[in-house]
C-alpha cells in the first residue's frame, strides 16, 4: 500500500512509514494513493457477510498484499471484534452505535486497529516504542485501552489537569503498566504542542523512540470506513437512498465515511452535522474556509475550529471546483446547545432512545436533511454512550441515568499521574527521568 502527503503528491510512502511517523515532514497527511472499488458481487451479497469479514475485505482491498492476508486477518479479527448495530428510529431514521467498545466511544475502532498494526510493524524491533498522545477527553482512554498490555510499546498520556470529565480521567489515569497518563498543569493545546516539541527534541530522540497515536495518524481513518459498510448491510434492505449524518468535529469519522464511498458502498449522500464550531457548514455554504479558535460546547469532542482531516476529504474531491465536487456529497448544519438538549429530549420522548450529546447533534443534521429529501432514509451516528457524559443528559432529561458497568469499573479505581508544568522544559526534564 502506498500513501501520498496531501501537501505533496509526489512524496510516497509505504504503510509502515505512514503509521510508524503519522507525519509528514511537509505538514500534510497521508491519504492511500490508490482506492480499488471493492466488488460488485461483494456488495450485492453483504448480507451474507459478518462484520469482522467486512472489515477484512475492505482492509485487503485498501491495503493489498503489503500485509499477508493471515497478519491482516488476525489484525482485523483482534480490533474489530465488537459489534455495530443500527437502531431504527422510525422508517426514516436510524442510529448507528459505535459505543460497543471497552471505552464506549467511535474512537476504540481506530485505536484498537492502530495498536494492532503498530505492533505488527515493530514485532521485529528490540527498542521500545513510546507512544505520546495529548487528549481532550475521548481519545486517550481509547488509546490507553487499545495498547494496554502490548508487547515493545510504552503509552504516555497528556491530559489537561481538571479538564477532563472525572471519568474520563479514570480512562486515563488507573492502567498502569506499559501505560502513563501526564496531568499538565494547562489547556488541551498546551498538551498538544508539548507533545509536538517533544517529536523534534534531539535529547529526548536519542531516549526513546517516538510514535504518535492521535487522529492524523492513517491507521485510525481506515477501520473507521468498516461500519458505514456494516451499517449499511443493517438497512439495505429497509431503504434505496441510504444517507450518514456525523456528528463532527475533526472530521475524521465523516473523512472514513467517504473513503467507504470511494470503495463503492452505496452511500447516497453525506451530513456534516457540528455544534456551533462550524468551520466546515461554514465552507460548504460559502466556499471559504476559516479557520476559528475552537468555542466550548456541550459536544466537547466535537469542539474543533480547524480541523486537520478537512485536507483529507479535499484530496478526495479534487477537481476543477472542489467546493462544488464536495457540495455536491455532503451538506452541512450546524447547531447550537439549547438544540442539542432539546435534541436529547426530543429522542427520548418520541422514540425511547437515549443519545448522547454528539449523537443529538447528529439527529438534527439527519431531521433537517430529511425535511427536503423524504425520500431518503438518514442513519446518524452515535459515536458516544450517553453514560460518558451523563452529566448533560441528564441536565436534558432531568432523571439520573445508570452507568454501564464498562464505565462503572473505573470509578472505583485509583487515579495515578504524574503532574507537569505546561513549560517544555519541565516536562522534558521529566520525560528524561522516567
Ligand atoms: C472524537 C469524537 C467526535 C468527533 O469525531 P471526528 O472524527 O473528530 O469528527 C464525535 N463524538 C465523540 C463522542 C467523539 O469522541
């Protein structure tokens, strides 16, 4: 498989290189350069098919021969093991849940994916590999849960002190083992370009050997193509235009959606659905891009002003006008928080469902689309549990809701980390000393 920086064509590399330095020197992000359309026999018979052969079928279509069908396999059959179901709403409306996971968000399909072929990759290196990830909340426990206990590779967490939920720092903070979580005295930024020095530090470079496992990195966009595949193998039969609404924020999920359409899935059109962090609606409408400095919503994981993907769904549709190339696949809305838990009460009363905030957001990209298109079923996606952030369900609903005991287990363990100044050279000196 080979992979193109979208900042320069030319500049090529293999997988290993592209998931080993998920970077680019020239700034860009690697995308596949080539998409080979999975087959039409495959399509018209995926019913047939279980989830985890899927996921295989797309990885070997993806990803060729540069890993032998067994490795490939086993890597798809230890990361994609949990399953992805299509709640029907109504006839019109369904949810795909992508909360299955150990840490109960969309983000376990790409982690778990990633440590896989991470370890594949360096099974025949004798120096460890540490792994550096700054988080906003959801990431870092997918990580964390993703590469625990994997042989050669060591996790160093960043997370902003006190801003994270209090559970979502349990995700993060009571492993141990092969795996860290820094407290940085600090914002989500300061963690990010902590991380981003540490990459470029000759000191810390001759100690350890880096790798970085946030969302820029290919191998988490790959898995994420699978479920539009399985959640669409869930509705064919109840539907002939099939939509995805999702719920946005770095736009790596919307980014995996296109790459499955590019394979061929049969997906009739696209919402980008945001909170008031709309960068991208904003672009759709206007054919501007604008960049903003991200504003807190209730939908934290989706509060992003500049999202790195959208370079990504660009290199997908280049063309001699890509804004209308992409108008013509995707549409946009964005909406605000009192919409949101609106949203969440709405789907609480009409249909007994519970959502999470993300997922709400993505309800009313789905509700707004259908009110000109009724011809169209809309499947949102459903990228949280709502236990992860029960605190604004359960504002929105005004009831307490049961922890699942995925998450409950957490709340009962002991927090460790290791505090840290936001300054670079306190947190090389400690780096150096660990
Ligand atoms: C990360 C996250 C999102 C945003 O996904 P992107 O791929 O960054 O657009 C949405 N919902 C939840 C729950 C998340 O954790």
């Amino acid at each position: 498989m080979k992979l193109f920086s979208t900042n320069n064509k030319s500049n090529i590399v293999d997988l290993k290189e592209a998931v080993l330095h998920a970077y680019p020197e020239d700034k860009g992000l690697y995308m596949p350069a080539e998409i080979n359309p999975l087959s039409e026999e495959f399509i018209k018979n995926i019913e047939q098919y279980h989830f985890t052969e899927i996921a295989y079928i797309m990885a070997q279509s993806l990803i060729g021969d540069y890993i032998p069908g067994k490795d490939l396999y086993r890597i798809v059959s230890q990361s994609i093991n949990f399953p992805a179901p299509v709640h029907f709403l109504n006839q019109a409306i369904s949810t795909l849940e992508l909360f299955h996971g150990p840490s109960m968000a969309f983000k376990d399909y790409g982690a778990r994916f990633m440590a896989e072929l991470m370890s594949y990759f360096l099974k025949d290196e004798n120096r460890p590999t540490t792994i550096l990830v700054a988080t906003s909340g959801d990431t870092g426990g997918a990580v964390a849960s993703g590469f625990f206990n994997v042989d050669g590779i060591e996790v160093i967490i960043l997370y902003p002190k006190g801003k994270v939920s209090p559970l979502q720092e349990k995700q993060l903070t009571t492993w141990g083992n092969n795996i860290q979580a820094i407290e940085v005295n600090g914002v989500f930024d300061d963690c990010q370009r902590l991380v981003k020095r540490a990459f470029l530090d000759g000191d810390l470079k001759s100690k350890f050997s880096f790798s970085s496992a946030n969302s820029i990195n290919i191998a988490r966009l790959i898995p994420q193509s699978f479920y539009y595949a399985e959640a669409y193998k869930q509705i064919k039969s109840q539907a002939k235009k099939i939509a995805f609404a999702v719920p946005s924020g770095n736009f790596g999920n919307l980014t995996a959606g296109l790459l499955a359409h590019k394979l061929g899935i049969p997906i009739h059109h696209f919402i980008a659905a945001t909170n008031i962090n709309d960068t991208v609606p904003q672009y759709l409408q206007t054919g501007i891009y604008e960049p903003k400095a991200s504003v807190p919503t209730i939908s934290n994981a989706m509060d992003v002003g500049d999202p790195s993907n959208f370079v990504r769904m660009q290199s997908l549709f280049e063309g001699s006008s890509t804004w209308n190339n992409l108008k013509e696949v995707i549409t946009g809305f964005t909406f605000d928080d009192g919409l949101t838990s609106n949203a969440i009460k709405t789907i609480s009363k009409e249909y007994n469902y519970i959502a999470d905030p993300h997922g709400a957001v993505g309800y009313l990209g789905a509700k707004a689309y259908l009110s000109n298109h009724p011809d169209t079923h809309i499947c949102f996606l459903e990228t949280a549990h709502p236990g992860k952030f029960s605190d604004v369900v359960e504002t929105a609903l005004n009831k307490k809701l049961a922890l699942p005991e995925k998450l409950n287990v957490f709340l009962s363990k002991e927090k460790k980390s290791i505090p840290s100044n936001k300054d670079f050279e306190s947190f090389k000196s400690l780096l150096l000393e660990m």
